[in-house]
C-alpha cells in the first residue's frame, strides 16, 4: 500500500506560479511510476504530467508543456508539480497518483483555482 498526501494548492492570478507537493508513504520501492491528473468541473478527468522511477523521465499532456514541471526528490520520498503562468484553464482538483505493477493510488486532490 502506498499513502499520498497533496499539499500547496490555492487561489492564483492567472499569470502565476504555484507549487503541488505529494508525500509518499508506504510501499514506495513498489512504485514504478508517478503522476498528476487533474479534474475540472464538466470535464474529462486528465493526465497532467508522469515521472519514471527511479529513472525520471518525464512526460506531459500538450496543454501544459512548457508551463509545468514534474520532478521528485527520492531523499523525502515527495514529488512536486510546479506549475506557471498558469491559466484560468488549469482550474481544477490536482490528484497525485502512483502507479504500481497491480494497483494504482490516489491522494485526496488539492484545488488549484486561477482567476483571470
């Protein structure tokens, strides 16, 4: 079992930055994968960004490429999402998720709100 804790949503200007942690707990050495999706409103929930592990190559939906960064820190088991010049498009609930050989968890979502 894994444990994911979402942390450092909020309220942004649109043209701002913020910055999404997810803590990992539990199993972690049975994560072969990481990722943020992202659910709007009367939208299709969407794959935001992924990171390997341990190798880190990265991967991001069209719609945020070149405006959002996925990276970990393997010493505090945590991964992160920075995200600028952020859109009132990018409003959402963001969900940390780890992927496993046979299991796939999620955290609880932190809302990113971006007023234009």
């Amino acid at each position: 079992q894994v444990h994911l804790v979402e942390s450092g949503g909020g309220l942004v200007q649109a043209g701002g930055s913020l910055r999404l942690s997810c803590a990992a707990s539990g199993s972690i050495f049975s994560i072969n994968a990481m990722g943020w999706y992202r659910h709007a409103p009367g939208k299709q929930r969407e794959l935001v960004a992924t990171i390997s592990h341990p190798g880190g190559t990265t991967n991001y939906a069209g719609s945020v490429k070149g405006r959002f960064t996925i990276s970990r820190d393997n010493a505090k088991n945590t991964m992160y999402l920075q995200m600028n010049s952020l859109k009132s498009g990018d409003t959402a609930v963001y969900y940390c998720t780890a992927f496993m050989a046979a299991a796939q968890y999620w955290g609880q979502g932190t809302q990113v709100t971006v007023s234009s």
